[in-house]
C-alpha cells in the first residue's frame, strides 16, 4: 500500500471519525468552550463605569459583548490581511 505524505501546502490536520480536521479548528472550538464556561461561572452583578454613566449588569453579558467585540475585530483583521 502506498503511504500517505502530507501535503507541506496543506494545513496540518488530525482524522477525526474518518473526517481530516483542521488542528485551528479544534484550537479555536477549545477556546470558545473555555470561554463559554468562564462566562457561564461569573454570573455575579458588577458596576462598569462608562465615560459618563455608570451601568450595573451581570458579569456574564459584560464578559459575553467583550467576546464577540474580540471576535469581530479578529475577523476584521484577519479579513483585511487575507486581501492584502
């Protein structure tokens, strides 16, 4: 039987149930469970002073918005580098 060379053009993968899986792809579904469960553990109410107002939520919306802020800027970035 002939071996299997990997592609050095080709991201590195690992086989999932008979899939090949992108090893950023686990890395990013490890990353969005260890943040869902950091949010889902900060449930307590804090204060957050904006510029003028000061607002009372519950942690985990404040922690929830920071994340998909951080996300969408990630993909921002990562969209304007792919076309530059």
């Amino acid at each position: 039987m002939a071996e299997k060379v990997a592609d050095p053009k080709r991201p590195p993968t690992v086989t999932v149930r008979g899939k090949d899986v992108r090893m950023r792809t686990i890395g990013i579904v490890i990353l969005a469970v260890l943040a869902i469960w950091f949010i889902a553990a900060n449930t307590a109410s804090v204060s957050i002073h904006l510029w003028i107002p000061t607002v009372t939520l519950p942690l985990w919306v404040v922690l929830a918005v920071t994340l998909l802020v951080g996300a969408a800027i990630g993909w921002l970035v990562a969209r304007r580098r792919a076309k530059g």
